[in-house]
C-alpha cells in the first residue's frame, strides 16, 4: 500500500503546510479540519497513521483517537498539541492508545519524518498479529469441529499452570458440564481427576519436552480414571497455542469394554488350563483311589478274619484300632473318588437362602466364630444339587476356620447378578479374617493336598478346595478367591441360574 497520511488540524495554514511537505516526500496526504470529517475519510480511505490536534471544536483528539481505534484498532495517533494540552497527550500515551506526541509548532521536520516511519513500522507489526490471530483462531474453529466430532475425550492445558484451555463436547458430556464457560479458570487435575489438591504425580508434561524446550515425540500410556473408574489409552503431545506458548494435547479414548474382554479372556485361559491340569490330576487321582480301595479291601478282610478266629481282648482292641483306621483311609479313598469322577450334579430346585444357613448354623461355633449373613432376593427358581453344594461350602468354610485358628469373623452374602444376554448368576461372598494367603501360593490353592500349614499342624486331608472346585465346575460356575496376608481372604462362588427347562437341555 501506498503511503497515505491523515492530518487533522482546525488551523488550515498547518494543515496545508504539512500537506505540501508529505507530498514531497512521497506520500498521498488527506487533511481534515475537525474530527467528524476526519472520520468519514477514514472509513473511506485506509491509513496507517494519523497527525492529529487535540485541541478542536466538536470533537477534541481524543475523543477522534477512540473513534479512529474502532474502526481500525491498528491505526498509529501522532498528537501534534500547545503547551496547554501536553497534559492531555501524556494522558493519551499513558492509555496505550498514542504512538508519540509533539509540541507545536513542529520545528524539526525530520524528527517528525522519522515517527512516522516509525509509526508505519509499528502498524505492520500490531496488524500481522492481528492477522495471524484471526487466522489462528478460524484454523482452530475447523480443528474444533474435528474434536467435537469424535469419539474421544480431548483436551488442551497450559503446561505451567495447567489451566484448561479447551474442551471437547466429548469432555463435558464425560464429566457432566454443559457448557465450557462452566470450566473457565479451573485447573485439568481438578476437574478430570478425584480428590486431587495439586498436580497429578503422573502428570506427563516433563516427558513431552525436549532439553531445548521444543515440543517432542507424543507420549502414550494407559490409565483407569478415578473419578469415573473406566480405563483410558491416552495420547500426550506438546504443541504450539494460537498465543505461540507450548501447551499440552490430550486424546483419551475409553478402553474399558477391552479391558473388561482381556480380563475375562485371561480369567478363561486360566480356567481352561486349571481344567486340563485338574482332568489329568483326576485322572491319576481316580487310578489311585480304585487300587488304593482294592488294598484296603483286602486289608479289611483279613481283619475281620483275625477278628472271627481271635478271641483275645487285647489283640480284638489292636484289631479295631486297624478297622478304624481303614474305615478312615476308606473316606480319604472316597473323596479322591469324588474329586476325579464327582458324579453328575442331580439338581433339584434349591432354597439357596435356607441351604446356607442351615451350613453355616452346623459348621460355625457361635462362641468362636462371629458371623454376618444377608442375601438379595433370588427371582425365579435356583436348581442345584443340594448335598454336593453343602459339601463345597462347607469345604470352603472349613478352610476359613482353620485360617483364623478357631477364632474370629465370617461374612456372608448371596448376590444375585443379572447379565445382559446372559445366563444370570447367583454369587456367594464368604469372607473372613484369617492369616490370608500370598500371591505366590494363590494359584496353587484348588490344587490337591495343596496347603501352606507344617505337616504336623494340618487339620485336613488337603482335597477340600479341590473338592469344592470340582463341585462348582460341574453346576456350570466357577470359584475365584481374593486374599490379602494379614487381612484375610473372600472367595466368590458363582453359579448359573438356569431355568427347570434349560436345565433339562444341560443334563
């Protein structure tokens, strides 16, 4: 653009003094004699800068300078005043609003040159941010909607002071706002995280910086959030704001759904491989018991013919010590039997609610052990077989019993668990307060003889979670056990809840 200059002066000799200087110096020159036609011409013409009087009729200086500034904020005002207005033009300059000032009359004309040079420089300047603000800000409104428009909670923070910058729709249907005006001033740890009182300790800002301060590679991670409790895969990267400042990108996409399947897919694995090393131990296992009962057989019978031909009191007493003692090798036997062949479940319609308190009333010494039962109610009818259930739970209470020594407290529920397009479940919670059991030895436990007691303070033949694992497996459910040392142990009976015709389909 041309050099252009307004000058705006109610004394017409200075107005064309001036008009005639600018014009030698190659400028294109517009003069006014007050502020009102001032105004017109600049709303026709474009300037860069303005050599104006204060001092005028109608409207003084300052009262043009705002007028000029709303209609182009980046035009440069040179005062030229008397004596009598210095005080208004310091006034003007303390506004920001003024580029210079000068006395009059203006006695060095290469001063005056040299301002507005000056002045013109300054306009490019404030006019190229102006622009590239706009532009900034019209290139951003596409990226919003770009944001708006997935499926993915996105924010923008300051890396400092971690002060929310920008939030996507995504973000405030998330966490509940609904309007971002909602979030203005606040910080991301204390809206997006839990009962935080500063920086999160996982903040990713230091990793997205390189040592020259420069933006560096994207950061990704996974979290579970604590305010809502799902998991997110998160992208972090440091990027350059529209006001030039480095600030920090976040994109979380819910994951939740694929960490419940992982969960679910490793909670089959294991159960699949429990199953196979289980069918190959009860595959031994039952070869074992069946020779073992053919011994014992063998032995009892020729205990009962010592018992028939001897009439001796002390060798008869030796004698039923040795029965007794088979008869208890003979339960052992039985429950090998049990735990490699089971039988199949004869299930009937069950009073789950009754059957456990029944359990719980022969099993728990009221004296030693404090209890808690409560249980939801269970719609429809529950089908299972009843003495191989109460054999399960009493092996599983047994060994909550001997893990607190006798002493200490039970809790127990019944939960009915409903899924959709699944099959609904019934679970029984038993907790107690026992020594609980290591990570290292929590795989372990359902294997048999399996224990963690010294041989000679075992209270039990070891079989009973085995048992009661076999038992479950075969009603359809599964059995998952959580325990911490010191603190105790909760294990999770889960059984289906099949209706009497489904359940005819399954047998």
């Amino acid at each position: 653009m041309e050099k252009r200059l307004l000058i705006i002066d109610d004394e017409p000799r200075l107005t064309l003094s001036f008009k005639v200087l600018f014009e030698n110096r190659g400028f294109w020159v517009q003069t006014a004699s007050n502020g009102y036609d001032a105004i017109e011409f600049f709303k026709k013409y474009p300037f860069k800068v303005v050599l104006s009087d204060i001092q005028m009729d109608g409207m003084d200086g300052i009262e043009l300078m705002h007028a000029l500034k709303q209609i182009d904020p980046c035009v440069q005002i040179i005062f030229l005043t008397g004596y009598a207005s210095i005080e208004n033009a310091a006034n003007a300059l303390k506004q920001n609003n003024v580029f210079e000032y000068l006395e009059k009359p203006v006695k060095n004309m290469n001063h005056l040159y040299k301002i507005i040079e000056q002045a013109e420089k300054r306009y490019d300047i404030e006019h190229s941010l102006i622009t590239q603000k706009e532009k900034n800000k019209n290139e951003f409104a596409i990226f919003k909607d770009i944001f708006d428009s997935m499926e993915a909670i996105v924010y923008v923070s300051d890396m400092q002071t971690h002060e929310l910058l920008y939030t996507n729709k995504k973000f405030l249907e998330t966490l509940g706002y609904d309007d971002p005006l909602d979030l203005e001033g606040l910080k991301c740890w204390q809206v997006i995280q839990k009962g935080q009182t500063a920086p999160c300790p996982f903040c990713t800002n230091k990793r997205l910086i390189q040592p020259d301060g420069n933006p560096g590679e994207p950061f990704e991670w996974e979290f579970r959030n604590t305010l809502n409790h799902r998991w997110y895969s998160i992208v972090d990267k440091a990027i350059e704001w529209n006001d030039k400042r480095i600030v920090r990108l976040e994109t979380a996409f819910d994951i939740t759904e694929k960490k419940e399947h992982e969960k679910i897919f490793r909670e089959f694995e294991k159960a699949i491989e429990t199953s196979k090393k289980f069918e190959s131990i009860g595959t031994l296992a039952g070869g074992v018991a069946h020779d073992f009962n053919n011994t014992l057989s063998t032995i009892m019978g020729n205990i009962n013919l010592a018992q028939l031909s001897c009439s001796e009191n002390e060798t008869q007493e030796y004698l039923r010590i040795a029965e007794k003692g088979i008869i208890q090798a003979k339960g052992i036997s039985s429950k090998l039997i049990m735990f490699a062949k089971g039988g199949r479940p004869l299930k009937e319609k069950t009073d789950i609610e009754k059957l456990i308190l029944q359990i719980l009333e022969k099993n728990l010494d009221p004296e030693k052990i404090t209890h808690s039962f409560e249980s939801d109610s269970i719609p429809g009818s529950f089908y299972a077989d009843q003495d191989q259930l109460k054999t399960a739970i009493e092996n599983i209470l047994q060994n909550s019993v001997e893990s607190m020594d006798d002493c200490g407290r039970i809790d127990i529920a019944i939960r009915y668990l409903e899924q959709l397009q699944r099959t609904p479940r019934v679970s029984i919670i038993i907790s107690d307060s026992g020594c609980g059991i290591s990570r290292e030895h929590l795989d372990m436990i359902f294997n048999p003889y399996f224990t963690t007691k010294p041989l000679g303070s075992r209270k039990s033949t070891g079989l009973g979670l085995s048992i009661a694992w076999s038992i479950v497996a075969r009603h359809g459910g599964n059995i998952d056990i959580e325990s911490t040392v010191k603190k105790g142990t909760t294990a999770h009976i889960f059984l289906p809840i099949f209706s009497k015709k489904m359940e005819s389909r399954t047998q």
